[in-house]
C-alpha cells in the first residue's frame, strides 16, 4: 500500500513512513492511493468475529508490506484486550431502530482511545526495529492529548508534548493528561484557542528547523493516517451487529476536525453500505455551513459545552476536498490558500455529490441540554453533550426510518458534568473505578503564551537528548 499527499507535490511513501510523518511535505494530508474493496460476501464473513479480529480483516490491507500479520494481530489482541466491555464498542438502543455505539469504554473514556491506543503499540514497533528517537507534538481540544499520553506514555522511543487551549478543556479532560507522570510527558498550556494550538502544531510539522536536524515529529492529531485507519473499524463493527451488509446504515457523528467521520466515508468506500453520514456540530458550523450551503467560511471560534468540538479549521475535510476533486491536488491546495481569507465554494455538482451521502446540523447548548434530558427522562440513559449533538442531529436530519440511525457515542458524561448538571437531570456522572482518585492525583503541566518561538523553544530544551 502506498500513500499520496492531498496538495500533489509530495512523493508516495509506504506505511512506516506515513506513520512518522504527519503532515506531508507539501503541506497536505497522506491518503491510501486505493483504498481496498471487500465484496459483501466477505464482509457478511466476518460476522460473529471478536473485535480485533474484525479489525485485524478491515485494517491489515492498509499495513501488509510493513508488518507481518502474526505481529500486527497481537498489537490489536493487545490493544482492544484493555477495554472496559468485551464487546469493546457496545450498541445501546434508544428508540425504534435508533442507537448509541459506546467508543469510551478506553482508558480515556473517549473514541479517541480505539486509534491512540493502537498507535502507541505502532510507534514502539517502528522505532524499535529502526531503533530511532522521536518526538510527538499533538494539538487537543480536550480528548486528544489524554488518549495520546496513555497510549504512548510506556513507548521507550518518545518524548511527548500536548498543547491544549489554558482553561477551554473540561476539568476532567485536563486532569486526564496532566496527572500521568513520566520525565518524556510535557502538557501545555496555550493562551488561546484550539485552531491556536493546532496552528502551531501545523507550522512545526511544515517547518522542523528548530529541531536542528537532532529528531523528528510524529502526530497524534488525526492528520495521522493510522488515527483514520482504526477508525473505520467501528462502523463495520456496528453495520455486523444489526444486519450488515444485508441492509444499509446511517451514521450520526459528532465533529470538529472531520476526522470520525471521514472514517465513515471510507468505510463506504470500501463496501459497507451505508445510505447516510450526518455531521453533527455545535455553534462552531464550518462544517454544517458548507455541507447545507456550499459555503466555506471561518468564523470566531465560540466557547461551548461541548469543547472536543470547539474547532474552526477541520483538517480532515482536506481528505474529503481531495476526492470532491478528482484527487487534483494543485485545486484543493488552491481552495484552501483562498479560504484563509475569503469564503469560498466548490463547483455545484461536486457539492451536490457530497449531499448524496452527507447531511448536518448544527446544535447549540440550549439544545444539547435539552437532548441530555429528554434522553435520561425517556430511557434513564445519560449523555455527554458531543453525543446529545450526535443524538439531536440524527434526529432533525433522518432520512428513512426503515435504515438504522447510529450515533456515535464520543465519550463518557462523567468527562463533562458542567453540561450534565446544567441539562437538569437528576443524577451526577461518577468517573469509572480506574479513574476514582482522578481529583486527588498531582497535576504537572506549563502555561505558555500563544507563540510559536516560545513552544518550540520549549520542546527543543525539554525532549530526552536535548
């Protein structure tokens, strides 16, 4: 399997290297020249298959030429063993044909979990056998950079720094991050917003001069293919659990970087029948904005209570941008340069492709309170807010109620009991045992301004050989 760059000036490279790349040279995201094709008596095969089994079938097209199959079947028994159900991604019914998939049964109690905890084995696996020093640099709105720690905090080969928006993460989400302990673990704290951190991030994969040529960056942000990679595995999973491939599916998915849902897409290309994909957002619309009106167009990034998706610039909707065009690299790098300062729209019959398969909405917090409880008064079933979004936006978009609607449970409520209490239900999300003493454990992280000399000289005279 090789990989090409979505801007076209980047050359195709194989696994290993996607891996520890991120960002191509050229600015763009890496893409599977092909992607592989199940028929839907393959697929109907695989019914009845323990998850990791299924995403051994599903996942090792994209690796063969990198990892010899016995290896990369353990990495997943390894990975998915961790899991707090043993179906590891359980389906929830909540009305007629309508469900939750839980993804936060990790470590972290976030989806995030299902592709960080998979590339933590990865990324041991590669540099051991180059036997290569790296360091990881990820941007997070609240659910990223606790799933990154905790899958890579034991890799002997990485030293790991997180930048996450100072006081626009949930008091969960940042203690999850700054009280696991190691020497090669650094968060910080940005003054300022996500699409901030992620900027930075950017800037430093495209320019890694500061590095002075001693190590390299690797991302865990879901510009890493491997992140989209593991998550596809899912809506297979849950197209199995309710009659797929015999009947087609629908998915509602919370989202701010396009990442989640991408997976889906490619799901569908790759033979699952799916019917419908909804993206779900809150008041921070970019995505809804163009999908319902073909107008891309960055606006202030607002505060909300649902602050995994309080992001501006999706970066995986580069992914998406790639295929609308006929993969023609020079015109998505075209769009893009012209949206950093001006609205703009993709031909009619490109845009009218999209919405063949795509829907959205977008849903404010006085709507995602409201979803929260009529959920839990309906079906003592509590959600997060990023979920209620999900919840809500299948809802207002559904097309046929014939098709399963499945909505993507994000993460656990006990991450975000501002947005719980404030939806008025009567019970307060506790944290699961692992997770008891969280507010009890020492917290370690820095502030820094919202400048990229300031953090990248922090990372130079932090990371283990400096």
């Amino acid at each position: 399997m090789r990989y090409i760059s979505t801007r076209g000036d980047a050359p195709s490279l194989g696994f290993e290297d996607v891996l520890l790349t991120g960002l191509a040279p050229d600015g763009g995201l890496y893409v599977p020249e092909s992607l592989p094709k199940f028929s839907l008596e393959e697929i109907r095969s695989w019914r009845g298959l323990s998850y990791s089994e299924l995403a051994f079938n599903v996942m090792y097209p994209f690796v063969d030429d990198a990892i010899p199959a016995d290896d990369f079947r353990a990495m997943l028994e390894d990975t998915y063993s961790e899991f707090a159900h043993q179906s590891v991604a359980p389906l929830v019914q909540l009305d007629s044909n309508e469900w939750v998939m839980e993804l936060f049964r990790g470590p972290t109690l976030a989806f995030k979990d299902f592709a960080l905890q998979l590339l933590g084995r990865l990324l041991d696996y590669v540099l051991e056998k180059r036997k290569q020093h790296v360091v990881i640099m990820g941007a997070t709105s609240g659910d990223t950079g606790s799933a990154a720690i905790e899958g890579c905090r034991r890799c002997e080969h990485v030293d790991i720094f997180i930048l996450h928006p100072h006081e626009r993460v949930s008091e969960v989400q940042r203690r999850q991050m700054t009280t696991v302990q190691g020497d090669n673990i650094h968060n910080l704290a940005i003054k300022g917003n996500f699409d901030d951190c992620q900027r930075m991030v950017k800037a430093s994969f495209g320019d890694q001069s500061f590095l002075d040529g001693k190590t390299q960056l690797v991302a865990v942000n879901s510009i890493n293919w491997a992140r989209i990679m593991a998550q596809i595995v899912y809506y297979f999973h849950a197209s199995l659990a309710l009659g797929g491939p015999d009947r087609s599916m629908a998915f509602s998915v919370p989202t701010g970087n396009f990442g989640d849902i991408f997976a889906g897409y490619l799901a569908r290309g790759m033979g699952l029948p799916i019917s419908q994909l909804v993206i779900a957002t809150n008041r921070n619309d970019i995505l809804h904005r163009f999908m319902s009106g073909n107008r891309y167009e960055q606006h202030k990034l607002e505060h909300t209570l649902s602050p995994s998706m309080d992001i501006m610039v999706s970066s995986n909707f580069e992914r998406l941008l790639f295929d609308l065009h006929g993969r023609d690299g020079a015109a998505v790098r075209d769009l893009l340069e012209r949206s950093q300062n001006e609205p703009v729209s993709i031909e009619d019959y490109r845009w009218k492709a999209a919405r063949k398969l795509f829907d959205s909405a977008a849903v404010d917090d006085d709507a995602t309170c409201q979803t929260i409880s009529d959920v839990f008064e309906k079906n003592e079933y509590l959600l997060d807010p990023h979920t209620a979004i999900g919840v809500n936006a299948a809802r207002s978009c559904r097309r046929d109620k014939t098709v399963p609607m499945i909505t993507l449970g994000t993460a656990h409520p006990a991450k975000f009991p501002d947005a719980v209490k404030k939806s008025g239900v009567s019970v307060e999300p506790e944290l699961p045992l692992h997770l008891a003493d969280l507010f009890d454990r020492e917290e370690r992280y820095t502030v820094l301004d919202d400048d990229l000399a300031t953090v990248q000289n922090f990372i130079l005279s932090h990371w283990k050989n400096s």
